[in-house]
C-alpha cells in the first residue's frame, strides 16, 4: 500500500491554501509538475529515491491534498477505499475538532486523540479504534487478486532437471545505515536492488551450468525491517529506518511479484514464506499479498502460512526453512524428523536452512552428535573437513548470509563482520546438493 501526492500547480494560484515550500521541496515540485517520475527526479537532484519520496511527504503535509499517481513502477498498489473512508470519517465526525484544527494550523490528519471538555463532560476521544486490520488485508488481498495476471502452465516444462533454492535472506527494506557511522551505507533502494540483482544473477549463473526444473524462492526472513508505524520491530524494538512503512511495503511486494515472475518464464517456483521477528505481522500480510497476485498462475504455488518452520520435499531430499529466532539449532533435526515424517522416511538428504544471524554457519547431527562444519568470522571463515560422510539421518543446519547493511547498533557491538550476500544451492533429485552459489556485495 502506498501514498501519492496530487500535483498541484503552486504558480498560478493557492487554491488549496499551501504553506510556502522550502526551496529544496520546490524543487520537487517543479519536477512533479512537469511529470518527471521519481527515478528521474533523484538523478536530475543527486539524491536518492527515499530522500526524494520524503519530500513528497513534507509537501503533502503542506498542500493537504492528494491523488493516485504512478511513478513508472511495473506493478501499481493503492490505498484500500476502506481506510480512506475511515479517514474521510473521522474529520466529518468531528466538527468541532475540524474548526479548532484550521483555526491553529494543524493538520487534522495528525491528530490521534484529543480532550473535549463542556461544563457537563471531560471526554477523551481517540482515533482508529474502528479500524480493523484484518479485515482491511482481507479487501486488499481481494483487490490483488482481482487484478491477478492469468499465466497457464508451461507448455513443455523441462524433466530431469534439478531444484534451484534462492533465498534472499534478511533484506531488511527499510533499514537505515549511514558510511560515516557504520561504515557502510544502506536503504530501501539499496535493499531492493541488492535482492533484484542478487536473485537474477543467482539464476543465471545456475542455469549456465545444469538444467534447472524447480525454483524454490524463500521469502519472509525480515524482508521487512519494521512492523509498526513508529518504526519499531514487532516486539518494539526501536530502529534507524528510510523512508515510510507504506512505500517499503510495496517496495518489498513489488519486488517479490517481478523477480517470482521472471524466474516462472523458465520453470514452476514455489514462494514459501518463513515468519520473522522484525516484520511478524508486516511479512506475513506481505506474502499474503503475494500469493495473491500469483493466483491465477499455474507456475507459482506458496506456502504464506504462518507456521514458523516449513518443509519442502523434493526427490530424495528433504528442505526445513526456518527464520532461526524460534526453536534451538539443536531442535531442528527431531523438529523436522516429527514434523516432516512422511518425507523424513524416505529422503536421503536433509537440510535445515536458517536466517536472523546475518553471518555463514553450518552444522551437521546426525544421531545427536553436533559436528561442526563451516562457520565464517569477521576476517576468516573456518571450515573443518573430518566429517562423517554417511548421510542416513544425517541434519545439515546452515545459517544463511545476508545482503543487508550493518545498522548502528550493530556496529556499536562489533557486529559488523558478516559478508554481505545472497546464496542459492543446486540439487539433483537423486544425488542431494550438487553447487552452491554466493553473490557478494
């Protein structure tokens, strides 16, 4: 869901009676009167995609009107009519909050709750207690899904292939990171295109070299980096954030709907969706949405519910996705065992993919023994070779890399020596894991 501000021509005449604009917001106001998209803005004005979006906003609190408006995106999302409404009746419900509002200067929009006092009554009102959540996610996925793209099945999908993992791990769009504090810098921008070129680069380096027949495309993971409009994690978790929770939603959406798109021209992708603790509720209205968009395509299946860990069996292989902020490490394998019994039966080769550390580790159990395999420091990464090659009830947990920036928190502690990435891993149906694949940033 996303917000655009009417372009209203602040030349001629005042009819909407706007307060002056800097002359940085003029800028983008002249751009936007001349129907400049917002990619072409940034490049005209040396500035970023957010920094231009965050003048859109400071002009939208000032014009006070607002209108649809494409940026040139491919995909386009809207505010659901139903919160709109909700808005519109909250100021013609309360008129004398209206006048007292215009008479001040405030932006009635902006006011949460507000003391009424008579000579009878002393009358606390507070906005948005009608609005229900779940029910404006149920109309916005109807909406999705109304203009969910129709896409048969492949005509001749290829045989005998192998299965293609890619797991754009802990992207984090609306992380906020800035080079002079952290060392590096990062935003929804880079967020997004790190995950686009990532996930496209992955694919085709894997089809270079073997014939992919199944995708498995993870998503969830902290995709998103909050999950409340104060910009705080589910548990409320206080972050350094870009841009407004809306856009980075549809952001993140967006790019989930072109990269699943893309990659089921060449083969079926099943989207499944790993629960998180950044974005618990963001992310999982997130994959919602795109499983709806995808639901007329017979390329794509999902898996969007908010089970914590999810099973995915192909061939004699056996996938566990979890985000890894939930059951121990040392669970995961009798977790999957239970779980998973069907395939755990007959599947040769297990592996149990993990998010939330940011950094490579792998571990393998087998009857309960922890041996340890892979585990990636700050200027070194350890791998030991004296394993035990016998793969009957043998576990591989491996925790995944992650493209995300380091953040100043993170920094502060010393956690800033993960390598930036998103991997993928190759596997013949029969004979388990065959390559893997890194991309760096």
């Amino acid at each position: 869901m996303a917000y655009f501000i009417k372009r209203a021509n602040l030349t001629d005449h005042n009819p909407y009676n706007i307060m002056s604009l800097t002359q940085k917001q003029q800028e983008v106001q002249d751009l936007l009167d001349a129907n400049v998209n917002l990619s072409e803005i940034a490049r005209q004005l040396g500035v970023s995609r957010s920094t231009v979006r965050t003048r859109i906003l400071q002009i939208e609190s000032k014009t006070d009107v607002r209108k649809d408006e494409s940026d040139g995106d491919t995909f386009k999302a809207t505010v659901p009519n139903e919160l709109r409404d909700q808005f519109r009746d909250w100021i013609t419900q309360h008129k004398a909050l209206k006048i007292e509002c215009d008479a001040s200067g405030i932006p009635i929009e902006n006011v949460k709750q507000y003391w009424y006092k008579s000579e009878k009554f002393s009358l606390m009102v507070r906005g948005g207690a009608d609005i229900n959540v779940q029910e404006l996610m149920s109309n916005h996925i109807e909406e999705i899904k109304a203009i969910s793209p129709y896409r048969p099945a492949l005509a001749e999908p290829y045989q005998g292939g192998n299965c293609l993992i890619i797991d754009p791990a802990d992207v984090h769009i609306g992380k906020l990171a800035v080079k002079s504090e952290t060392g590096n810098d990062y935003d929804s921008d880079m967020a997004v295109d790190r995950m686009k070129r990532g996930v496209l680069e992955l694919y085709r380096r894997a089809a270079a070299t073997t014939k992919i027949d199944q995708i498995i495309f993870v998503g969830g993971n902290d995709m998103l980096h909050i999950d409340t409009p104060n910009r705080q994690t589910t548990a409320g978790t206080p972050q350094d954030t870009t841009g407004m929770w809306w856009d980075n939603y549809t952001l993140a959406w967006q790019a989930c709907a072109e990269l699943i798109t893309a990659l089921s021209e060449h083969c079926p992708v099943h989207f499944v969706h790993c629960p998180s603790n950044h974005d618990y509720q963001s992310g999982f209205h997130l994959a919602q949405t795109v499983a709806a968009y995808f639901w007329k395509d017979d390329n794509v299946t999902t898996d969007v519910t908010n089970a914590h860990r999810k099973y995915v069996n192909y061939g004699n292989c056996l996938f566990g996705f979890t985000h890894g902020d939930g059951a121990k490490e040392t669970q995961l394998p009798n977790l999957m065992a239970d779980e998973a019994k069907s395939a755990w039966a007959t599947a040769e080769h297990k592996h149990f993919y993990c998010h939330h550390l940011h950094h490579k580790i792998k571990n393998a159990y087998q009857k309960g023994v922890k041996m340890e395999i892979e585990k990636e420091y700050s200027d070194v990464t350890v791998i030991q070779c004296k394993t035990n090659a016998c793969d009957v009830d043998r576990v591989n947990v491996e925790y995944l890399r992650s493209p995300s920036g380091t953040d100043a928190w993170h920094s502060r502690k010393g956690y800033s020596g993960g390598k930036k990435a998103i991997e993928a891993f190759i596997f013949d149906p029969v004979l388990g894991e065959r390559d893997r694949l890194v991309e760096f940033f």
